[in-house]
C-alpha cells in the first residue's frame, strides 16, 4: 500500500496502531474528497483488498472511475494492482488504453507492507475522533514528518471505545495519500472484513505477465 518510507517520531507511552491479521479481506470506498470547503459531492467508487502476508501478496481491485486507474493508467474501466514479491503489477479491463499492456509489472521491489507497517513506521498518535465518513469512533495517527508536512499521510482504526461496535475495534478504518483532496484514499469497511483464508489463485497473474516489465511506469507520477 505505500511507495515510500514513513519515519516518524513518536511516545514510548502511546497507543500503537493494531496490525493486520495475517490473512483478511476488506472492502472499500474511494473517490471522496476531503476538502469540504468545495462543492464537489462525494461520488465514491467501490473497491477490494485481498491480503495474504504468508504469501507476502495483496490484491487490490478498484472499480471502474477509481482516481488510480484514470490518473496512473489513463483507463475509465476497473484496474487491478498486485502487490507481490517481486514489485507492483498493474492489470488493466478492456478496452485498453492506447499502448497500454494489459498487464505488466509496474514498479519493480515494491511489494505488500508487512501487517504491522503502522507500527513500524512511528507515526504520532491523535487520540480518538469521529470518522466524518463513517461516523464511527477512531484511534488516528499521522505521519507528519514527511516531506508534505501540510498535508500528511493518515491513517484511522476503529476505536477500543467504539460505542454501538465494540467488535470491529481495531480494523482499518482510513488511509489517505497527501494529494488530490482525498480522492485517492481509502475509506475501508470494518463491518466487510473476513479474517479467514486467501488462497493463492487470488494473487495470480494472467498468463504472460509475470516479469513483464510495462512499456511506462507510474513511479515518478507516485513518489512526487
């Protein structure tokens, strides 16, 4: 899920972000903006997470007028990315763009972040919100020590003290990119994650497509 290094500093006493089970599912919503000064009304775009750390493999699948695969990909159609051993695949829905393979390994050495990747990463604690697209009680952390210090990486869980859920307390809740007034986040479903068993078949590619190397890559557009 990330391009790139999170270091941050944080209280040997604060809370710690929950990791991801080792094997889960979860759906989720994106193209919502998060500036609400603007006008713009949310037009969310339904996606998937498949997540297999076993097999250090997450499948992400989003919907069709998803911002990353119109923005990355210049397709209007579904786009799928696999996150595997070997670096970032991309698999494009026909009709594909001009020039654009349907598959194609896109950014080589970026696999899945390992489950406790928050954690790991120190980001500093904002204790619990109300989560404006959900509703529900969050833990927050941000990641404020990265180079867009205006506006950083965040990431939500339910919180331990959600009132009406208590069972969904610590399952991802949002995670936002600095950019792009929040249409690239990703505001996950707690109430939709199954903790159960991702088989291989799920995080296989087309036939042809392993090691191919896409004719463009997405990597400067990303890390900018």
């Amino acid at each position: 899920l990330l391009l790139s290094p999170l270091v941050t500093a944080t209280t040997s006493t604060d809370p710690v972000a929950t990791s991801w089970p080792l094997e889960f599912s979860i759906n989720f919503e994106t193209n919502i903006t998060t500036d609400m000064n603007t006008l713009i009304t949310p037009s969310p775009v339904s996606g998937v997470s498949y997540y297999n750390w076993n097999l250090r493999a997450q499948r992400i699948e989003h919907g069709a007028g998803a911002y990353e695969c119109t923005n990355f990909y210049n397709t209007d159609q579904p786009c799928t990315l696999f996150f595997l051993a070997e670096g970032l695949y991309r698999v494009l829905a026909s009709p594909l763009p001009e020039g654009q393979e349907e598959c194609c390994l896109d950014m080589p050495g970026i696999g899945p972040s390992p489950p406790d990747w928050v954690s790991k990463t120190r980001p500093s604690y904002n204790g619990d919100i109300i989560d404006m697209y959900s509703t529900l009680l969050a833990s927050k952390w941000t990641f404020d020590t990265m180079p867009n210090t205006t506006n950083p990486h965040m990431y939500e869980e339910v919180s331990a003290d959600e009132p009406s859920n208590p069972s969904l307390a610590g399952r991802p809740l949002y995670f936002s990119f600095p950019a792009v007034e929040g249409r690239q986040d990703f505001h996950y479903d707690p109430f939709s994650m199954l903790e159960e068993p991702q088989p291989a078949s799920l995080f296989a590619l087309p036939e042809g497509c392993e090691g191919l190397l896409c004719s463009s890559s997405t990597k400067s557009m990303r890390l900018q």
